[in-house]
C-alpha cells in the first residue's frame, strides 16, 4: 500500500493546478487540448482529431450530460469506485490529499470527478452539470438497475475467484438458488460482455467464467490442469454472503487452523504483527495453490523467521498440514481435502487428516535438540535439512 506522500503526489500529478470550479462547461473550455482530447477518445468523439479546443469542449458536455451516457457509465462502476463518487456527489467540494487515485481514476477518465491542487491541498469535486443529470437518473428506476448490475458483477467475480473456473450456467444455477429475481444464461453473458468493456480479473474462456491469471501461457497448461482435477466432482456452494466476499480477489477465510498457526509463530518465532500476518497471507495462498512444503518453509527464511528446534519445525508442520486440509481448494470444487476425502468416502474409521501433496507428515517423537544441516529434514522429503527446508 502507498504511504500518504506517495498517494499525494500521485493525486498531485493527475490534478489541474489552480482554483477549483464546479461549471462543467468552464472546466471543460478551460482544459488543455491534450486532456480534451484524452477525454473525446474515452466517449469516442467521432472526428475528434479534426475539432478544434473549443469544438472538442462542446462535444464533451454533450456526451457527459447524455443521461444514457452517463448511465452507462455508472454501470460500469465498481463497488469501490461507486462508495466514493456517492460521497462526492453530496458535497460541493472534498478536500483530500490523500484518497486513493485507484478509486476515482475512473470518474477522472470520464470528467465525471474534477481535480484541483492549490494552496498545497487537493480538492475533488463532481461538476454541477453531472449531479443535476445524476439526480434525474436517482428519481427513475436506474437505483434498481445498478443494484442488480452490481450484485451480478459480484457473483461473476466471487465465482472466478472461488473456483477459478465454472461454466455460466452453473454460476447461474447457483444465483438463482440465492436470490428471488432470477437470471438466465443468456442475461449473464450479456452482464459479462458489458462488463469486459473494463479491464477485469476475469474472462470467459473456452466456455468457462475463469479468473484471468488462470490462462498465462500459451498452452492454458493450469486451466487443463484445473478442469482435469474437477472432472466428475460437485461443486460446494457457500452461503450468499459468504461467496461474495469472494468478489474481492483478496479475501479468504480465516480458519481456525490458519488462526492456530500465526498464534503459534507469534508465541514461538517472531512477535512483529505486520510480518506474521504477511506470512500467514502467502501460507494460505500456498495451500490454495497446493505448493509443497519447502516453498511454504522457505517464506519463514525470507522473513528472516529462525526455528531454534526441530520440534518447532515440526509443530509448524502439523500446523501447516491442518490448515491446508482445511483450505477450500478449486481443484476440489470449493471443497477442503477433508471435506472431498468424505465424501468419496475414503476415510477409515476415526480421524485421518487428509495428506497434502507436499508430505508434510512428521514423526511424533519430541525432539528439542537444534536442527543440524545434515539431519533428515522433518517435512518427510526424505533430503537432509540443508538441501530441503533450510536452503
């Protein structure tokens, strides 16, 4: 994350130096002919590249206070980006320095939010012209409109990042089991053609909703190898709202297991909060991953996170092995391993956990002596310590 002088000076390099105005017909007449024109390719001015300045700004204010325009731009908008254009909208003017570029870069793009930079403080406006046309929309059914657009674009981005692939009439199956107002396959793909209109992290591909960095190579080698592993298995649906926290590419959930494991290496390793909480980050998403045990090892050394014991390494082991079984994998339709392995009904009587596939098994015996690079590395590589777990 940018720190405040970063954030800044980045809202300082995108802001017109000078006093604010809320007249969207002087904001415009009064831009450079480079940010006019930047402005004429966003709404595809036809023959922008013959119209002079003043042309170029009347054209403009047409296209911006087009209420289907701007609606359709509004639409586009993400829940981020919504939340602080809302914002904006109520006041005459906000003073921020410090407020995300992300967040209103697109309003920026659109000349729907203004930036000014005086007297050392940034100020962010919407035009006057812009809300009175916002209000119109706000006093018809566009509200409904936008709520359903956001709720699919939701469900479309939860559903990629959860199972990293899934066809569109299965998302649309499990959308109509949570919501009253239904939707058919073909109005999804019509959500998601609108919605490509943005950069997204996700696409369609070979006739599945995927997340993008699924598909990084030329021959699709992990998006094979997903649908090769989900062949023939049910998909576990969690709760509506629980799903849509999975819109925010970010989120995952915070077992038990994962919370045992960082109270663990606070007590034991390393009581830098900010460090434990990173780590714990890339150790769930190692397990999501199915990466095997010495890449998740090898995350405590670039941290600079020493273990004085074998038994330390092995009690970070079973802890790892605990929250991986527990970890909801796509390879597993959503399912944890624990969860898959009963309902193939593999598990024997009594409790098994499920073995990951990077053996993090460890002997039981309690061993307090400090590890020796030439000792058997406790993951069960079968290599010494200093060729495994302690490069």
């Amino acid at each position: 994350m940018l720190d405040n002088k970063a954030l800044e000076a980045t809202n300082i390099q995108h802001a017109i130096i000078g006093d604010a105005m809320s007249s969207l017909p002087d904001i415009l007449h009064n831009l450079t002919k480079t940010r006019l024109a930047a402005l004429a390719s966003v709404y595809k001015v036809p023959g922008r590249s013959k119209m002079k300045k003043g042309e170029l700004a009347d054209k403009l204010l047409e296209c911006i206070t087009d209420k289907e325009v701007l609606k359709s731009t509004l639409l586009m908008a993400r829940a981020e980006e919504w939340k602080l254009f809302k914002s904006f909208v109520e006041e005459a003017v906000v003073q921020d320095n410090y407020v995300p570029y992300g967040y209103y870069a697109y309003w920026l793009d659109h000349g729907l939010v203004i930036s000014y930079f005086s007297d050392s403080k940034l100020y962010l406006l919407v035009p006057d012209e812009v809300k009175s046309v916002y209000a119109e929309l706000e006093a018809s059914s566009f509200r409904s409109v936008l709520d359903r657009y956001q709720l699919v674009f939701r469900y479309i981005s939860a559903a990629a990042n959860f199972y990293g692939a899934i066809k569109p009439d299965k998302l649309v199956e499990i959308f109509n089991e949570q919501n009253e107002e239904e939707i058919t396959v073909q109005e999804l793909t019509s959500f998601y053609e609108q919605f490509s209109g943005r950069d997204q992290l996700f696409r369609m591909y070979r006739g599945y909703l995927i997340v993008e960095d699924l598909v990084y190579s030329d021959d699709a080698a992990e998006f094979k190898r997903l649908l090769k592993s989900m062949k023939g298995k049910s998909y576990y649906v969690p709760e509506k709202d629980e799903l849509l926290k999975y819109s925010n590419g970010l989120y995952y959930e915070m077992t038990p297991q994962l919370t045992a494991l960082r109270s663990y290496i606070i007590k034991e390793l390393c009581q830098d909060a900010d460090i434990v909480d990173d780590l714990i980050d890339v150790i769930q998403l190692d397990c999501s991953l199915e990466s095997p045990i010495q890449e998740i090892m090898h995350e405590f050394k670039i941290r600079k996170i020493e273990f004085d014991s074998l038994e330390q390494v092995q009690m970070v082991t079973y802890l790892v092995t605990e929250a991986y079984n527990h970890t909801r994998l796509a390879s597993n339709g959503g399912y944890t391993p624990l969860e898959r392995r009963a309902i193939s009904k593999e598990l024997e009587s009594g409790y098994r956990p499920a073995v990951p596939p990077f053996r993090a098994q460890v002997k039981n015996q309690v061993i307090s002596k400090k590890i020796g690079r030439n000792d058997p590395c406790p993951c069960g590589s079968g290599l010494k310590y200093k060729k495994c777990c302690g490069k």
